[in-house]
C-alpha cells in the first residue's frame, strides 16, 4: 500500500485518483501519522425495501394473552 503526505496529496490528486481507479489504495499521511485510507470505490447493495405478499395481519397473528401481568410477575418473585 502506497504512502503520501497531505502536501504530496493535494499536488498529485489527479495522478493518485488514477492509480485509485487501477485498484490501489494508498494510506494518507500527516508527518509520521497515518489519517486515511484512500481505495476503490466499491458499489454496494443498496437496500430495498419491498411490499409484504401477504398482509401483516395474517402473516402474524396478534398475541392474546389471558393473563394478569401484575400477577403473573407476583408469583415469580414469590418462586425466587
């Protein structure tokens, strides 16, 4: 991986863009520390987002509990 000053950067951008395009990434550097990495671009799979084939009310059935919470939640503190 090639190295490059910001100074060196900001002169040769176009040349450093070219070999970019060529498939090399080249690390960016301020004095002695490293700040980034300059690579490819590489196109991702953007999100889609479809409609359900089925509505959602008969693809989850609502959940009908006969249960008191509160009591329920007394009997297991009560079991501890």
């Amino acid at each position: 991986m090639k190295t490059i000053s910001i100074s060196q950067l900001k002169t040769h951008l176009s040349s450093e863009l070219k070999l970019i395009r060529g498939g090399q990434s080249i690390v960016v550097m301020d004095r002695d520390t490293p700040v980034a990495v300059l690579g490819p671009y590489e196109k991702r799979n953007e999100l889609v987002i479809r409609a359900p084939r089925k509505p959602f009310s008969t693809t989850r059935p609502a959940l009908k509990l006969k249960l008191d919470p509160v009591a329920w939640l007394l009997e297991d503190r009560n079991s501890r």
